[in-house]
C-alpha cells in the first residue's frame, strides 16, 4: 500500500489555531445550506424538498436573515470543533505511528485516525450543535444561544447540553475516517505540486473529494442526530432510530438533506484543507525561522 510523506510536525498551539482559521473562513461561506440541511433532515413532509426551492421558501415565508438564524453557535463552535479535528488528527497520528512502529501514514492509518479523532471532536461539538438544531428549527421560539443554553440547563440540567452525544459520537467517526482516509489516498495518487497553485489545487480537490465521500457515509448518522436533538420522544438512541426512519419513511429519508450537505461539505472539505495546510505553511514558516 502507497504511503504519504508527513510533514514535520508542528506545536499543538499551531494546529489548533489553523484548525480555527479553516472552520471559521467555511461556515462563513456556507452556512445557508447548513439551514436548509437541518429544515430537510426534521421534515416528515415534502415540504422542504429541493435545496433552491428550501431557500426560496424559507426566504419567503420568514425573510433572508433566517438563513443565517443560529450562526453564533456554529462560528463559536468552529474554532473548537475545526481546531480538534485537525489538531486531534495531526496527536493521533503521532500516536498511532510509534505505537505500530512507523514513520509515514498509511491509508488504514489515516482511517483509524481520522475515526478517534472524530470521536474526540464529537465531545465538543455536541453543545453547540445542539443549540443550533434548536434555533434553525422552522418551530423555534428562541431569539438567540442564551435562551436556548438557559432553558436546557433549566429542563434537563447541564448534561442536557449533551443531548444527542451518541449519534454526534457516529456522525463525525464516520465523516471524518472517510475525510482523511480518502484524502490520503488521492494524495498519494497525485502528482508532487510544482507551485505553490498547483499545491493548493491539490489540497482543493483532496479535501473536496475526501468531504464529498465523508458526507455519503455519514448523512443517515446526521438525519436521526438532528431529529433526536430537536427533541422528539421518538428518536433516542442512534441505531434504532436509523431502523425507524427507514420503516416509516424509506431509505431515502436517510439522505434528507444529502444535497445541501454535500454541496457544503464537499467544496467546504476543500476549503477547509486549502486554508487549514496554508495556515499550517505559515505557521511552519514562523516556527522554523525563530
């Protein structure tokens, strides 16, 4: 099996912080479907079907500000969450390759990574996403974070703000083994970059093809996530919820929402790959030179 050269590792501060940079600059551009993604996944009806006819629709009937309705949640969550899963990735990866005695990733390695460090992501992101299932929800009658956190904390106590950890917990082992371990192994079909654009054309269409393939895997995670978060007695645990949804609904409300999910997190995987390894680059350039 091909293997990829790995890059000398920096400090944790450093990837954190180009982790941050990356989610921050994605969910700037691509928030809009992330709203129409959760509208599709909660609808028991056709409703919300077609991406544009979601944006027109929700635009219509509650005005353009609803699509960004929640986004202080997600771009508080980015950093962390963006931050953890390159950082956790990059610590996996050490820890991986001296415990099985080795000097570069292999793609079962980069799969097995990508996995532990969605799980470790996942115990980060769950409080804000579920805050932010709250107030995207069409039926929500919260104005903002605040609200949302003090009536959970109120109803459930402050372990409700981990409502929904198990199927957040599947989610992001399934995205991120498929994000890194593709990534790996398109990497280690392309050519080396001669140029600094080749090299970010490389890491677009690594991190693109890595987020689309990511997405396949883990939509139907995502699809109960989403139900059981917004608060439905009906969904609780992750893989029975999976079994009813395809009874009552059919295997393609597994996929609600697949195509706004894609759309973001296909080209997003790229943008989040482009400017977490420029970042990383500069970074690099700064360590190196002190």
């Amino acid at each position: 099996m091909s293997s990829v050269e790995t890059p000398k590792p920096l400090p944790f501060i450093y990837q954190f912080l180009s982790g941050a940079i990356a989610g921050v600059s994605e969910i700037l551009v691509m928030y809009p479907l992330d709203v129409v993604k959760t509208r599709q996944q909660l609808a028991t009806t056709d409703a919300y079907n077609g991406t544009i006819k979601c944006i027109k629709k929700i635009v219509k009937e509650e005005g353009f500000s609803r699509l960004y309705k929640g986004i202080t949640a997600p771009i508080l969550m980015e950093a962390p969450k963006r931050a953890t899963k390159f950082a956790a990735n990059d610590e996996w990866g050490k820890v991986y390759r001296k415990a099985f005695g080795v000097t570069t990733m292999s793609q079962s390695l980069a799969i097995l990574t990508g996995a532990t460090a969605g799980a470790t992501e996942s115990f980060v992101v769950v409080p804000f996403e579920l805050v932010k299932i709250k107030l995207q929800d069409k039926t929500s009658k919260f104005n903002g974070m605040g609200e949302v956190v003090k009536h959970i904390v109120k109803e459930n106590g402050v372990l409700g703000l981990y409502k929904g950890l198990e199927s957040t917990l599947w989610r992001h082992i399934m995205w991120n083994a498929g994000y890194f371990g593709l990534i790996h192994q398109v990497r280690s079909i392309m050519p080396k970059p001669k140029s600094s654009s080749e090299k970010t054309l490389i890491d677009l269409t690594c991190g693109t093809i890595g987020g689309t393939f990511g997405t396949v895997l883990n939509t139907p995670f995502d699809v109960v996530k989403s139900r059981i978060q917004a608060g439905s007695t009906r969904y609780i645990w992750t893989f029975p919820s999976l079994i009813t949804v395809f009874k009552e609904e059919g295997f393609a409300a597994l996929y609600k929402g697949f195509i706004p999910k894609v759309l973001r997190l296909g080209p997003g995987g790229g943008i989040l790959l482009v400017v977490f390894t420029a970042a990383m680059d500069f970074f690099r350039t700064i360590h190196e030179g002190k």
